[in-house]
C-alpha cells in the first residue's frame, strides 16, 4: 500500500478523504492546522510557508499526495486574498511533491470555474461536462482556474516523473449532514430539499463526502488510466431536488431553461461520465439514499417555486 499525504485532513471533505483511504489499507499522514482526531498521523503544518512544507514532505516522503487545503467558501476573503492564498498553497506542494519521492498528486478544484451563478449566465448546453469553458466571476473561481492550469503546467513539465490529476468535486455533503447537521450554507439538507431556491445557486450539485473519498481513492490506484493533468467533474448521479431537474431549473435558473430541455427526470446538471469511462468510478450514494428525514416531510414543508427570487 502506499504512503498518502492529504492536506486539509481535517476538512468537511478532508476526513472523509482520510478516512477512506485509511481503511483501504494506505498509510496516512493528515496535514492541516487543526487535528482531525482520526486515527492517522498528523501534522500541524503552515502550507503558506514553502520551506516548512517542503521540510514536511522531505520528512514523510508521500508516494502520493491528495491536495484539498484551501479557502474553500466563496467571499470568504476578498478576491485578491483568496487568490493568492490558493495559488500559493498549490504552488507551495506541486513544488514539495517534486522535491519529495511524491509520483502523484491530486488536486481539488471546484465546479465554480465553470462561471454559473454569474449575472445573465446562459449554459450553451446541459449537462455540463470537462469541455465546458471555464468562465470564473469571483475570485474564488479564478483562483480554482489558476489552481487548474498550475497542475496543467506541471504535468507538461513534470509527466515524465509524476501523474498529476484534478477533480472538481461538487457540493459535498458530509455524512452528519446528512443526518440533521447543520451545512457550511447555515442549514439542513433536508432545508435544501424543501426550499429548492437553496440549491438551485449551486445548479443543483451535490456529492456525498464518502463517494467524493472514493473518487480519491481510485484515482489514485488508477491513475494511469487518465491522460496526465486530466479534469474531473465528481458528481452525485442526480440532481439536489425533489421535483425534475429541468423543471427546477427553468423556474429557478431562468437563464439556464432551453439548456435544461436535454435533461430528464432526476438528471444530474453535471456530467460525471468522464470518470466513468476512464477511471471505471460512479457516485453510490443520492439524496434518496442518504438522508434522514423522510423525505415526504421535507417535501411538504416546501414552499411554491418562486423564479423571481434569483433574479
């Protein structure tokens, strides 16, 4: 098994990851500034700070290394900081993998590059998949499309020696969460449900955090299978509502409507298919599955479809 370094350990994300890839028998070194409390060594480590990071990857000497460590919430910081905090990190490990005997690294990037949300936002067509251009409208998303290219770069220079991979996991749901937990949005997901306007801001998307973990997993064990620097949309197999995908979003994301037409029933708004076809890896888990409250009840706190509200 192989010696694994993922940062942001202690994540929403970050856990699941370790978790996961500790009990496929990997041995795991969490790095975050916070301890997770899982069973895995952990280091408390400044990734801002190049020569400290690079002195932790010389000391673990990773086989592979899963990059999570971000500012991961949009208007967290203004746009100027959150890029350059995120390119830094990123800039800081490519460059520890490389000093390290680190032969793979995987990077988190987000679904945000894509620019949906932004004022009159109009998708040439659904789903959206990997070709999709990117059209970042935040700084977060920008910083997410520098992130990409980085890798990208990387892998030009560096593919003779190291495998490098993307994934832009969508909106990830922890397992507390689904049982009543509050979400980094400030409510349930079962509020989600019954309220669609919640959701329909993030085109629906969503990720259990253990299927997000498994990507992780398998691509890391199947690397070799991808092109080097290749992107993946990670996506749950349908969309966060209790209604049909194109009719939520032609209510709620107007803009969006005559694309939605190519969708059916519960049909996710992103495509997971790349990762199907090259790594052999779907999502197990929905909403259906997954959450506590019976789903009739959040339906029947829900309010009417209001396409007003997101204009």
């Amino acid at each position: 098994m192989s010696r694994i370094i993922v940062t942001g350990g202690s994540g929403r994300l970050g856990r699941s990851v370790v978790q996961a890839l500790a009990d496929a028998g990997h041995e795991v070194v969490s790095i975050d500034r916070v301890a997770s409390g899982l069973p895995v060594r952990e280091l408390a480590v400044d990734l801002m700070d190049p020569a400290g990071t690079a002195a932790a990857f010389s000391e673990v000497r990773p086989d592979a290394v899963v990059h999570l460590a971000a500012v991961a919430v949009p208007g967290a910081l203004p746009d100027p900081e959150m890029f350059e905090v995120n390119t830094r990190l990123a800039w800081n490990v490519v460059e520890a993998c490389l000093a390290s005997s680190a032969s793979a690294l995987l990077v988190a990037s987000s679904p945000t590059v894509i620019g949906y949300g932004a004022p009159g936002w109009t998708p040439s067509y659904l789903p959206l998949d990997e070709d999709y251009p990117r059209e970042p409208w935040n700084g977060y998303a920008v910083s997410k499309v520098a992130v990409e290219e980085i890798i990208r770069m990387a892998a030009r220079r560096h593919g003779d020696r190291m495998r490098f991979g993307l994934f832009r996991p969508c909106y990830v749901i922890a397992p507390e969460e689904w049982e009543g937990a509050v979400t980094q949005q400030g409510h349930t997901v079962a509020e989600r449900i019954a309220d669609p306007a919640l959701s329909a801001v993030a085109l629906f998307n969503y990720l259990d955090a253990r299927d997000a973990a498994d990507f992780v997993r398998t691509w890391i064990e199947r690397c070799d299978q991808a092109p080097n620097g290749e992107v993946f949309f990670v996506t749950a197999p349908d969309a966060l509502v209790d209604l049909p995908t194109a009719e939520a979003v032609a209510a709620l994301v107007p803009g969006a409507a005559a694309a939605a037409a190519s969708l059916t029933g519960s049909d996710a708004v992103f495509s997971g298919r790349r990762a199907a076809e090259l790594l052999g890896w779907r999502a197990r888990r929905t909403w259906r599955t997954e959450l506590a409250a019976p789903v009739e009840a959040a339906a029947a706190e829900a309010a009417p479809i209001d396409a007003g509200r997101l204009r």
